[in-house]
C-alpha cells in the first residue's frame, strides 16, 4: 500500500492565488495603456498646440485641427478605457472575495494516495457545486507534484450522491477504489489510465 495523506478540506488557497493573479494582470495592462500610451498622444497634441498659439493669425492647416482635435478625442477615449479597467478590476477583485472567480464548485479532500514507487499520487474527494446539487465522490490521477484545486474534476472515477470514496495501492501498476455508488448512478469509471490499472470495489 503506497503512502497516504489524510485531508478535511479542499485546496481554495491556489485557487484564489490564480484568481489574484488574473486580477493583477488587468490591472498591470491598464496602467501600461493609461501610462505609456496617453503621455505621446498628450505630447503630441500639446506640440500642435503650441504650433497653433506660435503661429497667430497663421492658422494650421485644416489636417493639423483634425490632428488636434483627434488627439483630444483619443486622449478622452484612454481616460474613460482606464476607468472601465479600474472598475473591471474592482469588480473582478470583489468575485473573487464572493464566489472565489465564479468558481462555486469545492472539492474535500478524503484521501491523498502515493503510489508505492512515488510517481504518481491519487486523489480521493466529494465534488459540490452548490446547494441545488448533490454530493459526488470523485477520484483523480496526477503525477506525484501535478498541482490539485477546486477546478480539477475526477478523471478516473466521478459517482453521485455519496460521500463514501476510499483508495489504496495495491502495487505500482494498481490502483483499488472502493465505494458504494450503484451503476446509474456513476458517470465515469475508468479501468486503465496512464498504465495503471484501476480495480473497483463495491462496498
């Protein structure tokens, strides 16, 4: 039997970290379009400006007013951008705090099984996604560092209206999952994944 890792609670620390991240990213792109961009087309449209107050009753041409008022129009447009990406942020921010990015499926870690040579680990969880929707014990295979959160859905084994899921390794090459889910009521039951076979038994 391999090394095992009890747990009581899913992992929403990653996922939250990921969702900040997002966050953080659009907000770095609208200070990048507020403080790179709008500094040229400002300069810019000061420089025709000055041309226009220098050269007095010699008014620009026709092409240099629409240059200006152009560039007015423009500098106005990134103004209103950049405010719409402080508010897209605030409000991506306040999802976050609320319903963890829209993510409102959590996953309970029951068990956490290393294979015998420490290649692989196996996940045993109950996947809920809101009060509407029943309890389903999931199994998962990842490599032995693959990383595991509120997104990841099982993909050896998925069952519904249960909370009874349990593993164990048999050897290297065999994974046991026990549990006690009648057929209609599981969606997923694979018996050979990344060359480990998988054994069910009905408890």
């Amino acid at each position: 039997m391999g090394n095992t890792i009890i747990h009581t609670g899913g992992n929403k620390l990653e996922s939250a970290i990921e969702c900040f991240i997002v966050a953080a990213i659009v907000l770095l792109f609208c200070a990048l379009l507020f403080y790179k961009i709008m500094p040229a087309i400002k300069k810019m449209v000061t420089i025709l400006q000055l041309r226009q107050r220098r050269g007095g009753s010699r008014q620009l041409t026709s092409a240099s007013s629409r240059s200006v008022y152009l560039g007015g129009l423009i500098m106005t447009y990134y103004k209103i951008m950049f405010k719409k990406c402080l508010l897209l942020t605030f409000f991506m921010y306040i999802l976050l705090l609320f319903g963890s990015c829209i993510n409102i499926c959590k996953n309970e870690i029951q068990k956490i099984e290393i294979s015998p040579d420490e290649k692989y680990k196996a996940i045993a969880f109950i996947r809920s996604c809101g009060a509407t929707t029943s309890f389903s014990p999931q199994v998962s295979l990842l490599s032995k560092n693959e990383r595991f959160s509120d997104r990841n859905k099982g993909n050896i084994f998925i069952g519904n209206n249960s909370k009874d899921i349990d593993i164990y390794w048999e050897n290297n090459s065999c994974l046991v999952i026990l549990h006690n889910i009648p057929e209609e009521d599981i969606f997923l039951k694979n018996n050979n994944y990344e060359n480990i076979y998988v054994k069910y038994l009905f408890q």
